[in-house]
C-alpha cells in the first residue's frame, strides 16, 4: 500500500468519525463538510441531499436526552479519486416516555460513494442499510455532567471540529 492510499483511508475514516461526531454534538457546519454539496442520502426516515440529512437528524435529535453512534468494521476500496466504503454504525438514543427512560439502538452500515474534489474527501452518496433495532428500559447509573450536545463540549477544547 502506498502512502497516498494510506493517507486516502485515514481521510476517508476520520470523515467518517465526523459524521458520527456531528450528529452527537448537534455540530451542522461539521456534519455538512462529510458531504459534497451535491451528495445523496438514502436513510430509513429520508432520502434527499447529503447536507439536508444532517440538518433532519440535528434536529430529531434535540427530541432525545441523550444519542451516542459509534463505528467500527470500515472497508474501503480506493480507486483513483473514487471510493466506495462500508462502514458498521451502532447508534443508542435515550428519551422519556412517561415515567420510563428508553433506549432505542439501531445497528446499520453506511454504504458510500465517495471522491476526492479540490483535494478533499466527501461523500458523494451514503445508503443507511438498517441490519436490526430495539427497543428497551433502563435504567441509568451516572454520566459525566460535562457532557454536552453543542460545541461547549469538553472535546471542542482539543479538537477544532
């Protein structure tokens, strides 16, 4: 493997870690440069532009306490300026109903398309493939107070988006 495809996967994975990092901290600015402008998006709940998903999810999202995604099992094929990537995501999102907490998990593979423009890696179209999802109560035994969904997040103090 050469250093260019190295550089091209690291690239491609941290995007990839951006996006994840974007819907948990309501960060759209962040969430939008994963995609190019004119990217496409196919999720269970929309399909439309790449940057519009974003702008849905941040939103949905403020309708939950709390929301975690993580990502693991990234494959990428390079091909010149071209890529296409699979990528595991388990996604846990907390909210009331009534007296009871509930969480909601959702384990998916984001399917993309992606190419390099102007030197930069974006999405050029990403199909969420829904593998399974639950449902549960729990209950909750902590978490750290100074967690935030928004850039006042501890982690906005050591990285800059």
């Amino acid at each position: 493997m050469t250093e260019r495809e190295i550089a091209d996967r690291l690239e491609i994975t941290h995007q990839i870690y951006a996006h994840c990092r974007s819907v948990d901290r309501l960060d759209v600015p962040l969430g939008h440069g994963v995609f190019h402008e004119d990217s496409h998006a196919i999720f269970p709940t929309y399909e439309g532009p790449g940057r519009g998903w974003i702008d849905a999810v941040c939103i949905a999202h403020l309708d939950f306490l709390h929301h975690s995604h993580q990502v693991t099992n990234v494959l990428i094929e390079l091909d010149g300026d071209k890529a296409g990537s699979e990528a595991y995501v388990t996604a846990k999102l907390r909210q009331h109903d009534g007296e009871r907490l509930m969480e909601r998990e959702i384990c998916a593979r984001y399917v993309d398309r992606w190419s390099r423009r102007d030197g930069r890696w974006a999405i050029d179209h990403r199909h969420c493939v829904v593998d399974f999802t639950s449902i549960r109560e729990v209950t909750p035994f902590g978490a750290d107070p100074t967690g935030r969904r928004d850039t006042t997040d501890p982690s906005y103090q050591v990285l800059k988006g």
